[in-house]
C-alpha cells in the first residue's frame, strides 16, 4: 500500500501552497512597512521568521510521527513488534 507515501506528498504540497500565499502576502506587505518604524519593521521580520519556523514544522512532522514508508506504516507486517507501528 502506498497510501502512506501519498498522503506524506500530499500533505507537504498542500502545506507548501498554504505558506506559499502567506509568504506572498507578507511580500506584499514589506513594501508598505519598509519605511514606516523600525518597531514595526521588527515586527513584521519576526514575522516572516515565526511563519518560516511554522512551515519548516509542519513539513517534517509527519515523517517524525511516522517515519516508515513502507508495509511497516500500516502494521499489516506480520512482525508483532510493528503493529500499530503509527
């Protein structure tokens, strides 16, 4: 079964594209905060930094809780210490 693999592809495109519009947005938004304060352009740095994080996260959580790709993901293996591997 390669559910597991397809699902792991699938989750990090639909992440990927979700940070992609943020990340654009933030884009859009440098050029109105650039000059404005510097408090505010801190802000928006820790921002971009904080949302960098969060994405660079959510991509490798899955192959932390579940770092198998094969039949050991599912725990269909006949080896009892695999069951339920995820």
């Amino acid at each position: 079964m390669d559910i597991m693999k397809w699902n792991d592809i699938f989750l990090c495109l639909a992440w990927t594209s979700h940070f992609a519009i943020k990340f654009s947005f933030l884009a859009f938004f440098h050029t109105l905060v650039r000059d404005v304060s510097v408090r505010l352009s801190r802000f928006y740095w820790f921002v971009v930094g904080y949302t960098g994080i969060a994405w660079g996260f959510v991509i490798v959580e899955p192959f932390i809780l579940c770092p198998h790709f094969d039949m050991k993901a599912t725990g269909e293996e006949n080896d009892p210490a695999l069951k339920d591997a995820c």
